[in-house]
C-alpha cells in the first residue's frame, strides 16, 4: 500500500497510499480541524505541504467564523477541507449551508449521531467524513454513505471518546468497513506515521504535532505552554465545557494539559455547575489568557512537540522518516 522514496530538496514524493493518490495529494495526511488553532493559514499551508488542509470550526464556530478563516486561505492555496462539530451546526443556521458553498473538498462532521447532513453535502459533490470510536459505529457511517472514517483513538487531544487506543481502534474499524480509514491519536513522529499506515490506514488526521506551528491560531502563550509539556501532562476532563457553559456529550470529554483549573475541578463538574463566581473567573482568565485557567488542547503525544516549526518542516521530518522506515 505505501511507496516511494524519502523526498529530497527537489520535492520527490516521500510515501502515499491509494486514498492519497486518488485524493491528488502528494502525502497521505490530513490536519485535524482543530476549533481554535486549525484556521486558513494552517490549512493552506498543509496543502502545499502535500496533504489536506483542514479549516475547523469548533465550538465556537459560526458563519462570521468561517468566513473570516476562508479569507485567509490565500489566493491559489489548493484543495481544502471544513471540519465541523454536530452541535454547533445544529446551534449556527446556516454554518453547513456556508460551508457547502465554499467548495472544499471533504466535509467532516463529528460528534453526533445525526447523519442526515451527509446526503446533502454528496450531492453538492463534496466527500464526506466522520469521527468513529468503533466498528460498530463505522458501519453505521459507511450505511449511511460516509466516504472517509477517522478512527480517533483516546490518545487524541482534544474532545472525543474515551473507548480505544488508536492501533486496537484502527484494527477493528480496518476490518469492519471497506472504504479509506485515517488514523488519529498520538501520531506525532515518523515511527508513530509509519505504525498506522502499516496497520492499513489510508492515511493519518494529525492535530497536536501541527497546533505548535506558527502557521496555527494558538496564542504565544499557549504555544509555548505546548513546548514545555510532556507526554504525560494531558488529563481528560469535562471541566471546561461546565465552566464555559458549552452543551459537549458527556461521552465526549476534552484531552487538555493540565493546569490548576483542570486539577481543582475535574472530577467536580457538578459543583462546577454551581458555583457562578468559578465560571466567572474561568471566562476572565481565559479572556486574558492566563495559562493557569486557559484550556490547551494536547494528545498524548505533546512531549514530541519541542520547538514551534513550520507546518512545511514539521510533514517534511515525519513524511520523510516514516518513508525510510517503511523502505526496510
């Protein structure tokens, strides 16, 4: 499935699966649509690395959002995708009409069961993917006419289901499903790409190995929270959704580093919930960005993040070492 040789500086194709090819990219990866740090730069600049670039909009998405990001694409910037969540575009009439109208390539929508937006959006002749923490739930997508599944695995950052690791969730969404599978959750290096395209996924959904680079929308401070952190410094928590009022699934919890807000209320969302003046505080510290309250969202695999690269060098490294590991 996977070929070709380490790119040199004369830009040669390090590796690419048939999902890859038939999409027209030159490597076989996708930026996550991170809400927050996955906007137009971000995604302009994975294309013309090679991949897919994704503009996400998260909770906070909407059509004023969207438009502004999709301005900052840049003019000829490529193919891009528009990742979305469930229930904002249930929340922002008009958010995934928008987003058809913009013409990307592949449309995401996750975080729901609703999969009625995915016939609208086949026939504006856009592909269509869907986050799956299972088999189960991947042939209910590819029932339902899903092109591309993205099996997130509970190493991901940021907000998704706590069911699987990324290669036993790969494993059993490879095998109970025939369309492209792209892997997600802790692929930070070129081992780690290497792993999932040899377990048979169609290609990787990369987040926090990008959400460093300065190409991302992180603030100063939360880029350089990111660079200090170690692969252990992430917990799960549903805090920061109680405390910002934010309607997230209790199935779906958020993968952040930690911070004092994080370890003094996980645990006690339902005091959180209660208690106006913590809410308060929370919105005020993350209105100035004190890292201390401030969520970051961050996988497992944050501790392979040591220095703000650009998004260019960062798919170089990867791309380029998974090919050479693959060559063996």
């Amino acid at each position: 499935m996977v070929a070709g040789e380490p790119r040199s500086t004369a830009g040669a194709t390090p590796l690419s699966t048939a999902w890859s090819r038939e999409m027209g990219l030159r490597i076989p990866v996708v930026n996550a649509p991170m809400g927050g740090v996955a906007g137009g730069r971000m995604a302009a600049a994975v294309t013309a690395a090679g991949g897919l670039g994704m503009i996400g909009m998260g909770s906070a998405g909407s059509v004023a959002a969207l438009d502004r990001e999709l301005g900052r694409l840049g003019d000829g910037a490529g193919p891009f995708g528009i990742g979305l969540v469930d229930w904002v575009i249930a929340a922002q009439p008009g958010l995934l009409d928008r987003a058809i109208a913009a013409r990307p390539v592949l449309i995401s929508v996750s975080f729901g069961t609703d999969l009625s937006w995915v016939p609208r959006v086949r026939d504006a002749g856009i592909r269509t993917a869907t986050q799956v923490y299972n088999a189960d739930e991947a042939r209910r997508a590819e029932q339902a006419g899903v092109e591309v599944l993205v099996a997130r695995g509970s190493e991901g950052g940021g907000h998704g289901a706590v069911e699987m690791a990324t290669l036993p969730l790969l494993d059993a969404v490879v095998g109970a499903v025939s369309i492209p599978v792209l892997a997600a959750g802790g692929i930070g290096s070129a081992a780690s790409l290497a792993a999932v395209l040899t377990a048979g996924a169609a290609g990787a959904w990369l987040g926090t190995c990008l959400a460093a680079c300065p190409e991302s929308l992180l603030s100063q401070d939360g880029r350089a929270a990111m660079l200090a952190a170690r692969g252990t410094d992430t917990i799960l928590t549903h805090a920061f959704d109680v405390g910002m009022g934010l309607p997230w699934a209790t199935r779906f919890p958020a993968r952040v580093l930690r911070n004092e807000f994080a370890e003094r209320w996980t645990g006690r969302e339902e005091e959180l919930s209660r208690d106006p003046a913590a809410r308060d505080a929370l919105d005020a510290g993350i209105a100035r960005e004190d890292q201390r309250v401030t969520p970051i969202d961050a996988g497992q695999g944050v501790g392979l993040v040591t220095a703000a690269e650009p998004v260019a060098q960062v798919l170089e490294t990867l791309c380029a070492g998974a090919a050479r590991l693959l060559a063996r």
